[in-house]
C-alpha cells in the first residue's frame, strides 16, 4: 500500500504560502512572493544561466589568439555550476577516467625533476586542466544527451563560422591591418597558427553536411552559405593535415550515414548531393587556383614535405633520433623537454607522449586512442538514438587521431570537448540500451529435477524493478 492516502473528497487542502494570488500581507507568505522575484522560478533561472555559460563555453573554443583565451574564463563558474546541478559521472565513461588518470599520473612523474622549470610546470598544468574538461564534457552530455549536445554542436558551428569568415577576410587583407586573422600567407581566423584553425573547422563542416545530406537542417540556404564560408576557411589555411583530415572525416561520416540508412530515398540524395558537392567543389578549387598567389601558396603546402622536416635535423630525422633516446628512458625525457634537446617540437602527439610522460603516458595514450577509437565506430554503426550525434562528432575526432602522427594535439582544447562528447554518447547509448528480457526457470516438483512447475501462482514469482515488472530467472538477451 502507498504510503500516501488521498485526501476525503471533499477536504480541503491547506493553502500553499506560494500559492497564486496570495496577499503580500497573508499569513504565511514569503517575504520574497511579494516581490518581483516571486514569480521566478529560482532553479529554473540557474538553470537557464548554467545552459547559457555552457552555449558561451564552447562557442568561445575559437578564440585561441593566446594561451589565456576567453574559453578558459568561462570554463570555471560553467564547470561548478553544472556540478553543483548535480551532473555525474556514469560507470560507462569510467575506462575515459582511468586512461587519463593513468596519462596524467605518468606525465606529473615525469615532471617531478623539473619542477624548477616554469614552462614545464605550467604546460603540465594546463594539460591537467585540459583532462579535466573532458571528464567535465563526458559527465555533461551523458543525460539530456540530445538536447546539450544539440546546444554544443550549434555553437561549435556559429563559431566555425565566425572564425572562417574572419579568416577570409585577413586572407583578402580587407581590413588593411597586418597579421590579423593572416599569417605566414594563410589564413588563421582567431587561431595562432593556421593548422589549428584549418583543423578546428571540420567538426562545423561536418554538422553543416550532415544535416544538408540527411534533410534536418530547417534552414537549407544557411547551412548551404555557412558551409561554404567553413570550407573557404580551411582551403585557405593551407594546412596539409587539415585538407587531408577533413577529406577523410567526410568520407567516413558520409559512409557510415549511407550505410546505416534504410530509406532508399535517403540514399539516393546523399548520393546526389555528393556528386553535386564534388562537381561543385573542383569548380570553386579551379576557380581559386586561377588567382596567382594562391596557386603558388597552394604549390608549396600540397608538397608531401616542407623544408622543416628534412634533413637529420629536422621533423623526421628528430623523431628517429629522439625514438632511440626513448628505449633507454622509461620515464620520458619529461614535460617540454623535447623543444629544449631538439630544438623543435617532436610533431607528433604518440611520440610526444612517450617523450613527456615515459612509457606509461605513452600507452595510455596509444590506450586512448583504441579504446574511442572502439566505441566511436561503433556508435557510429549500431542503431541508437545518438547515432547521427555519434556520426558527426567521432569522424571529426578521428581525424585529430590521424593528424596526431604529424602534429601535437594534446594541448587542444577542441579535441578534449570530443573526447568527453564521444564517451558521454556511449554512456547515454548504454543507459538507452533495453533492459534484458527473463523467462521462468523450470521448478522441481516432487524433488524430480526432469518435471517443471508451470508459470503461474505456482510458477515464476513476479517483482517489481525500476517500476516495471519482471519475472525472476534467467536473463535472456533479446
């Protein structure tokens, strides 16, 4: 029996102090239902401020003028506010926990003979930090996963948008003013360098196509004049990694989405928007390319090689000699210390991580990497609500895993952001998951273990669990 009762019909129920149209002066009232502030809901205002910080949170991931960016100014009231709503960390993202703890204890090892060094302490530091944001990201999205990665994703690609288009206009020198938005004749939007920026646009370029091929967008032109400002953007950075990453992030979003679709509609039109798009594109890239300076800049960067990673000191001769240093050093040659032997960064976040943080930072983050790399694909694959989520976010962070063997990504903040959204989907897919059906196990009658009891009175006993029934026995996967 519950242990509320209903009240007699006609009893009256005592009258709420917070109740609509009571008197400022009833007794009973609080002082604050005679104000304006009355009518607020408190928690509802919290909450409307924690999703607004959230939305600021990621939008501003494209303000990397400096290491201190307006990003980071808004991550810690965003962070406590949403814990103190109470977002918690589900059993699903605990393998995402313990590799990174694993990552982080390696790298603060390392650290400990250098604690002299102020570069070396306050690049640990920010990558803590870092870590920190991807269990935050991870703890965020696993509930109302739809709804805030939606937010999140939406913003991520108002800020693609800001930035390419800022991009494009240093590109052009519009604004007359030096290195801004430009450098090294290549655009760099809001970014430092031009390789981060070309790179951080991809995960815009790949919500904007997937909801064009899949018919979500409700605002088809937009999305179509957005996309083309993203894809301006990173043609015009000159980034190797960044053309060939995102080339691969479309494809493999574009063949899982194909490939996972039953509809033959569907099919078709992402096959004929993909012809469209491809004829469309080596149009505009013939056009771009007739214009002088960018031929002979796009010359120069589709080189397979630069002049920086030739030779016995350079990118590559460093990372064969630097490998060879490493078997002889379990414990790394510590955090940033590669800049100082080699004179230039290693390039390549594997052989980075066994460099900073020794052997166990470099397996955990080899770990890292299968491990989403596992669920990232198989979200992508298997049927669940967050599937089409699953077949944005996780290309656009396999592509960071492949840029990782010619570049340093372990300091991005973007990347980290995917990292939590891709574990907190499989978290909410887990959670989604339906529960395991039972049937009755067979009951000996008469001590006789070859006759069962029918189900029944006398049969399977029936329980309630999480408010639904259930018949004890053997689970029995559907």
């Amino acid at each position: 029996m519950s242990s509320m009762t209903a009240a007699p019909t006609g009893a009256t129920a005592p009258a709420s102090p917070w109740a609509a149209g009571s008197s400022p002066g009833a007794a009973g009232s609080s002082p604050w239902a005679a104000g304006a502030w009355g009518r607020v809901p408190a928690l509802r205002a919290v909450q409307g401020l924690a999703s607004g910080l959230h939305a600021a949170f990621i939008f501003f991931a494209c303000f990397a003028f400096s290491d201190a960016s307006p990003y980071d100014l808004v991550a810690i009231p965003t962070i406590v506010l949403w814990l103190a709503l109470g977002i918690r960390l589900h059993r699903g993202a605990l393998p995402l926990v313990l590799l990174l703890l694993a990552y982080l204890t390696a790298m603060g090892i390392a650290l400990l003979p250098y604690l002299n060094e102020p570069l070396s302490v306050t690049w640990t530091v920010q990558l803590f930090y870092l870590a920190a944001t991807c269990i935050f990201f991870a703890m965020l999205y696993a509930d109302d996963t739809q709804a805030r990665i939606e937010v999140a994703l939406k913003a991520y690609t108002a800020s693609c948008v800001l930035s390419a288009g800022l991009g494009i206009v240093g590109y052009l020198q519009l604004l007359g003013i030096e290195d801004l938005f430009y450098k090294y004749g290549r655009a760099s939007g809001t970014f430092q360098d031009p390789n981060v920026f070309g790179s951080f646009l991809t995960l815009g370029a790949l919500y904007l196509i997937h909801r064009l091929l899949s018919g979500a967008t409700r605002w088809p032109i937009l999305s179509l004049l957005s996309l083309v400002v993203v894809m301006a953007g990173i043609f015009l950075s000159f980034s190797r990694g960044s053309w060939g990453g995102t080339v691969v992030a479309v494809a493999v979003m574009v063949v899982a989405l194909y490939t996972t679709s039953r509809s033959r509609a569907l099919r078709r039109r992402i096959v004929t928007l993909g012809l469209v798009t491809i004829g469309f594109g080596a149009v505009a890239l013939a056009g771009l390319l007739s214009i002088d300076s960018v031929a002979q800049t796009f010359q120069t960067r589709a080189a397979v090689t630069q002049d920086y990673d030739e030779g016995e000191t350079g990118r590559f001769g460093n990372q064969i000699r630097g490998m060879g240093m490493l078997l002889e050093e379990p414990l790394g040659l510590g955090p940033l210390r590669w800049r100082q032997i080699f004179n230039l960064e290693p390039h390549n976040s594997y052989i980075g991580s066994f460099a900073n943080g020794g052997w166990l930072a470099g397996a955990a983050f080899i770990a890292l990497v299968a491990a989403t790399s596992f669920v990232g694909f198989r979200l992508m694959l298997r049927p669940s609500p967050y599937r089409a989520y699953a077949q944005i976010v996780f290309p656009a962070l396999l592509m960071f895993f492949l840029q990782a063997m010619q570049i340093d990504v372990e300091k991005w903040r973007h990347v980290y952001m995917m990292l939590g959204m891709v574990w907190a989907l499989e978290v909410a897919r887990l959670r989604a998951a339906p529960a395991p059906l039972t049937h009755p196990l067979p009951r000996r009658i008469g001590g006789h273990p070859s006759v069962a009891a029918p189900s029944g009175a006398g049969g399977a006993r029936e329980k309630r669990i999480g408010g639904r029934g259930e018949v004890s026995g053997t689970k029995v996967r559907p």
